[in-house]
C-alpha cells in the first residue's frame, strides 16, 4: 500500500490522510485513532523499516517552514509527533537506511540549504545531528566537498537498503541584484544546472558522484529537469518520476546504478 498525506489546494494545507491500494488501484480514505499533525504540503514522507510513515517538515498554509516530524502506524492507525529536524525547512528530501533517517535540503528561513542530517532512532522517536560538514568519527567526503549545491523539491532515495542517491531539484542563482530560482538542469539546456546523481555512503559517511550526466546515460539530449516528482529503487538501479522542464509531468526514467 501506499499512503499519501497532506497537500495544498488553494492556500489551504490539508492533514488527511489516504491509503492507495497497488492491487486494486483504488483510495481509500483513513481514519484516525487520535489527533493528526497539522496541515501541510512540501513536506518529506518515507516508510521505514518497522512499516511506519513518517512525515518531515514541510510548510503550512501561511507558507511557514516546519520542523517537526510524525510517525503514522497503520495497525494502531494513530500519529505521534517523534522529533524534530535541525531546522524547519520545506521541499526537503528524506530517506531510510536501516533504522535512521537521512535529510537533505530544503528551503530554510536563510534560502535554500543543503543542510544532511542523520535522524537516529532515541527515545521512541528520532534525535537528529548536522552531518553536512561530516560525521564525527568518519573522514567521509562531506556534502560540501563533493559539490552539491543548495536545492530544495529534489529527489533521494535508498537503492540496495544501504545507499542514497540524489538527483535534481531547484537551485538559488545570482542575477543582477536578485536571487532567483531555477530548476537544476541536463546542461544542454544551457542554465547553471546539475545533471549529476549524487551517492552517500553512510557506513563511510561519503558522498561521491555517482553519474555525471543522467540525460546522457540514457542517449537523451534533451532538457532533462527532474523535481516535484518521485523515485524510488528497483532491483538494480532506480526510476525518476518528475516534471520536465515546461511544467509537464515528464516520462519515467529508469536508469542502472552500481550497488
């Protein structure tokens, strides 16, 4: 099953939440046992390895970036608020390794971030450290030294169950006297994009570059923008499910990467 959460329509947040059924292809609405997180939309939203959803952050309707974190079980169908992230931040990408929980990114009250942080399980919920410059007691490349660039509406995911992979998003870019923000792009198209896919280790807390140029691995030659979308493993590589980049929601890319 899958369960989407949450959403905006209209500068309001929704907090329902909907089960979506792989077999029948059908939604069905969830009841509750108990309070549900407040509304939102751009929020991170994973299933871990214990059969919880968890949703990260996000902003309300006022736009407002948060910061908390909620876990839903579907036997007890009841939420509990397990933590916090390091800041409140939206758009941001989330993915399980194990039992922890990675967080990358996102647009904070200073701009976009590629702040990574580790939510370790503490408690019954989840305490989350600052990992951006590294781990404490691993000499892994950090986010910074591998060259990842602020983004937010980005993709990550786990391939394999021990490895992350990240691709594409939005990305701040200086013009004139203004900021503004572009899609991060296949670098044909002639913006100051970045077509690469990204790996983290987290048993070596290392990020390297696993792919230079998606579009090209593929033989496509055309924009290839990947964000407000989707992703997920398949057997030996991944899929990307994202909109292009006039707006449209793209074709799927399914693309092989080393396990």
């Amino acid at each position: 099953s899958y369960y989407p959460f949450g959403g905006e329509r209209n500068g309001y947040a929704f907090n329902d939440l909907w089960r979506y059924d792989l077999t029948s292809e059908t939604f069905t609405f969830v009841s509750v046992s108990n309070a549900s997180p407040p509304g939102r939309y751009d929020h991170a939203a994973i299933a871990t390895s214990d059969g919880r959803l968890v949703i990260i952050g996000g902003r309300d309707a006022s736009g407002t970036a948060l910061k908390d974190i909620w876990a839903f079980d579907p036997l007890a169908k009841s939420w509990s608020e397990v933590g916090e992230i390091v800041s409140p931040a939206f758009g941001l990408a989330a993915a399980a390794v194990g039992n922890d929980v990675y967080v990358l990114g996102g647009k904070e009250s200073g701009g976009l971030s590629s702040r990574f942080q580790k939510c370790s399980p503490h408690a019954g919920g989840y305490a989350c450290e600052d990992i951006t410059g590294g781990c404490p007691l691993e000499l892994g490349q950090s986010v910074n030294e591998v060259g990842m660039s602020p983004r937010y509406r980005h993709s990550m995911f786990a391939v394999g169950g021990d490895n992350l992979y990240v691709y594409g998003g939005h990305e701040s870019e200086v013009q004139g006297s203004g900021i503004i923000e572009v899609e991060l792009t296949h670098q044909a198209q002639g913006a100051a994009g970045d077509a690469r896919v990204y790996n983290f280790d987290p048993a070596s807390c290392h990020w390297t570059v696993a792919m230079e140029d998606l579009c090209k691995a593929d033989g496509d030659s055309s924009p290839c923008v990947k964000y407000d979308g989707a992703a997920g493993p398949l057997e030996d590589g991944a899929f990307l499910h994202n909109y292009d980049h006039t707006g449209a929601l793209g074709v799927p890319t399914v693309f092989t990467v080393p396990l």
